[in-house]
C-alpha cells in the first residue's frame, strides 16, 4: 500500500473543484481505507490527528463519509478485509476510571466546601485571627524541627 496521503480538508477542496476522478474502498485488516484518484495520482485518507492512514471501522461509516463530501459512486475492493474481533481498550479502562475518580473527588470536595460555608455562616460560628494560626503554625514547626535535631 502506498505512503502517500492526503487529508479531510484537502479532499474536500478537491470534491468542490471536481478533481476527484474515482473514489475506492478498499479492505485491510480491521477496517476500510478510503483511497481517490486526482490527475494522475491515487491517494489515501490520512486521520486527522496522527497522519497515518485513516482506517474506517465500518463500511456504511466510509459510504456515509463520501456521500457528505459529495462523491456518491465508488468502488469496494473487500479481498483484504478481516474484521478486528477483539476490540478491547484497557488503556480507555484506566482512562475511564481515573474520570470517575476525578469525578467523586470533585464531588466530595464540592461537599467539604459546602459544609464549611454552612458552618461559617453559622451565628455561633468562631473565628481565629491570621496572626494567632500562624504563630500556632510556627510553635509547631519549631517544635518539629527541634525534636529532628535532637534524634539526629
């Protein structure tokens, strides 16, 4: 299979000028790459992201794909096509529960903040100066560093 690709945009331009002169379909292992004649060059779809070439899961998803852009004839070539059966993700998995995770944080977070305006809000509520938290601060640090000194 040729390295030369060509993306969406570029494709599209061309469908608009009518310089697409066949459009194939042709079946790899897992999908279905898209392949189009122009002058004198045949071409595939790259992916938008990565560049290489773009794969297209189902053969209805590719025909949907030409029929936007315009180009309603096309040929199959399906001598090469093997369906991919295990499509599992365990990269999505731990993707999709490091969201979830991410999402009860978020959520217990909204809570903790919720209380403590609740409880600030609260006419019995007591409030301590900056000044004495952070001298309480220093006594403790104090207190930790001399206890270092001392075991070291």
């Amino acid at each position: 299979m040729t390295s030369k690709t060509i993306d969406h945009s570029t494709l599209s331009r061309l469908v608009e000028i009518g310089a697409i002169h066949a459009a194939h379909v042709i079946g790899q292992a897992g999908g279905w790459a898209l392949s189009v004649k122009y002058g004198m060059a045949d071409t595939f779809l790259a992916a938008q992201r990565s560049g290489k070439l773009r794969l297209f899961r189902k053969l209805e998803t590719v025909m949907l794909y030409l029929q936007k852009l315009g180009i309603s004839h096309f040929d199959v070539d399906a001598s090469a096509y093997t369906a991919e059966t295990d499509r599992k993700r365990p990269d999505r998995a731990e993707s999709l529960k490091r969201v979830h995770e991410a999402a009860e944080h978020d959520a217990w977070f909204c809570e903790q903040v919720e209380q403590a305006i609740i409880e600030a809000d609260a006419p019995n509520a007591v409030f301590i100066p900056h000044d004495v938290v952070m001298g309480n601060l220093k006594a403790r640090l104090d207190k930790i560093a001399a206890q270092a000194n001392k075991d070291s």
